[in-house]
C-alpha cells in the first residue's frame, strides 16, 4: 500500500528541510510518493527542495493560494492508497507513517486518523477535538476551560482529562499529521478551497463523519509539532500569537464554517459570544486601578472590530474573500 504526503510551504526553509529529512529517516520502508507545493515562498524554499531533494515532486506556486488549494493541487496527482498531510513544522517520530498506515488498514470503518502531537517543550498537544460550537467558545474565552482542564464537561471541547493514551474516536483531528483514506477522498474531495486557511480540516471531518466513516485518534504514531511557522512568517499586524494564527483569517473560516455547515444563526451565536465577552472585557478595563487598562482596552477593541470587518467581509459567512487573502 503506497502512501502520498502533501506538505505545503510558506516561508518555511528551513524547518521544512528538516522536515523532509526527518520524514526520509524514519518511514524505514515505507512507499511513499512526497509532494511539496511551495506557496510563492520569499526564503527560496523551493530552490531548496529542488535542489536537496531531487526524489521529491515540487509544485511551485506563483501566488499564495492558501492552504486549502495547495493541498487540492498535490491531490488531484496523488496516487497513493492513502493520503498523509504533514505540516512543514512537524517532524515525525519512527515509523509513525507506519503506524497509522496499518491503524486505517485494520479498521475499514474509519477514513481519517491523526496522531499524537507533543510540543518543543514535550508537552502535549490537543490532537482530538469536539466540533466547534458557541458554547464552547464562550467556555474557551472565559478561562473557564482552562481552569478545569480535567472536567468533561466544562472542558469538552478537548475531551476534558483525556491523556491521549489511548485510541478513540473523535469529532477531528488537526491537519498537522492527518492521514485520510483514497476511498473517503473520492467521495467527499479533499479540501473546500473557500477556506484559504483554517477551518479547512474540520470541515471535512465533519463532512466524513456525515457520510458514516469515522474520524480515530491513535497515541503510538507522534509528531514533534512547533506550531504556526508559516503563519508566523506573516507580517499581520492582527497575528495572534496565542493561538499562533492570523485573527482575521481565522474569523473568516470561523464564519464561512458554520454558514456552511450550520447555517446564518450559527454564525450570529459565535460571532456574538466572542463580540460581547471582548466589550464586557473593555468595559471591565475602564475601571480605574486596573494593570495594563489601556492595552487590555485595545485589545477587545481590535478584536470586536476583526469581527465586524469579517463578517461583512464574508457577508456573514455566505462568501469567501478573493484570494490571496
């Protein structure tokens, strides 16, 4: 059974190098076709494939077409039986190609599985997920997931105490290391490219799961992740480094998501819960004797107007903006 990878790049030289390098050394024998789509990259980044990697197909683009399509791109040329994404900044452990290549073999029934992701600090990633809702986002914003890390009910959204040891199904799986079934993709395609970034892989998980697969969470196969590297290379003054994405592209797939898949509501509940926990959170700033007043005040003022922007943007979730975003 042969196995294609797409990675995509954007700024990324270097770590994607690595990469590559890293995924050559510890597949032992594994067939695997490789494609690298290059994003318009300003680092040489495709120059470097080309030349230190001459085994591997490059597809580079003239534009920033987000992630989404350049993953479509290699796709639509893949062969393989099973289809791996594997994000430039993640470097896998021994035979976790492997791994999760036998994991979707033995079980029919499931079309999607991803692995176990650990940090730079060797701290566990969330690699399972509950689909989004507004409740969860409210949970999120407030601290209070954060505050009962353990509780399945207050922190759900990331199966609250699970120590991800074990395999389990799961709502989605990040696209950091995410192999999916040939069979499942013929059906369903692969990306939606209305997502430029974000939101893309969650919204076929959901998808799948609609169609009857399941979506399965293995611990044996682990990535090294760093995280955010390609959006980190952005010079968008609206970055948020906590969630190591670019703001206003992730509220655009936000709303583009749930109008979607849930309808105009879903978009007003979560646009909502996040619109007025910030003004809550600016009005709590103007009280005197707090740290920080100004900046704090900034802060929500920024996000509650990203929010805006988005929505009109994308007509409340109804449209994607014009690529290259």
């Amino acid at each position: 059974m042969k196995v294609s990878v797409i990675i995509v790049s954007y700024n990324t030289r270097d770590i994607l190098a690595k990469c590559l390098q890293e995924l050559l050394d510890k597949s032992g024998e594994e067939e695997m076709e490789i494609f690298v789509v290059d994003n318009c990259s300003a680092d040489k980044s495709a120059d470097m494939v080309a030349r230190d990697f001459p085994q591997i197909q490059l597809i580079a683009n003239q534009e920033n077409r987000g992630f989404a399509a350049a993953n479509n791109q290699a796709w639509q040329k893949a062969t393989g039986d099973f289809i791996l994404l594997l994000n430039p900044d993640a470097y896998i452990k021994h035979n976790a190609v492997y791994i999760v290549r036998r994991f979707l073999e033995s079980r029919p029934e499931c079309g999607i599985c991803g692995g176990r992701l650990i940090n730079l600090d060797g701290d566990l990633d969330p690699s399972a997920r509950r689909f989004p809702t507004a409740w969860y986002k409210l949970l999120t914003l407030t601290g209070i997931s954060a505050r009962f890390p353990d509780s399945n009910i207050l922190n759900r959204y990331n199966f609250g105490g699970f120590a991800h040891d074990h395999a389990i199904e799961v709502d989605w799986v990040p696209g950091t290391f995410t192999m999916y079934r040939r069979e499942l993709l013929e059906k369903t395609g692969l990306f939606d490219e209305r997502f430029y970034i974000y939101y893309e892989e969650t919204d076929l998980c959901l998808n799948a799961k609609r169609d009857g697969w399941k979506v399965c969470f293995i611990p044996e196969a682990e990535v090294l992740h760093i995280g955010g590297a390609c959006s980190k290379t952005r010079t968008d003054k609206d970055y948020d480094p906590a969630a190591s994405q670019v703001l206003i592209f992730r509220m655009r797939s936000e709303w583009l998501y749930f109008r979607k898949n849930y309808g105009l509501l879903a978009v007003l509940a979560n646009a909502g819960v996040e619109w007025c926990w910030h003004a809550l959170r600016y009005l709590a700033n103007c009280i005197p004797g707090r740290n920080n007043r100004a900046a704090k005040r900034k802060s929500s003022a920024t996000i509650m107007a990203k929010i805006q922007t988005s929505l009109q943007e994308t007509q409340f979730g109804s449209v994607s903006p014009p690529a290259p975003w």
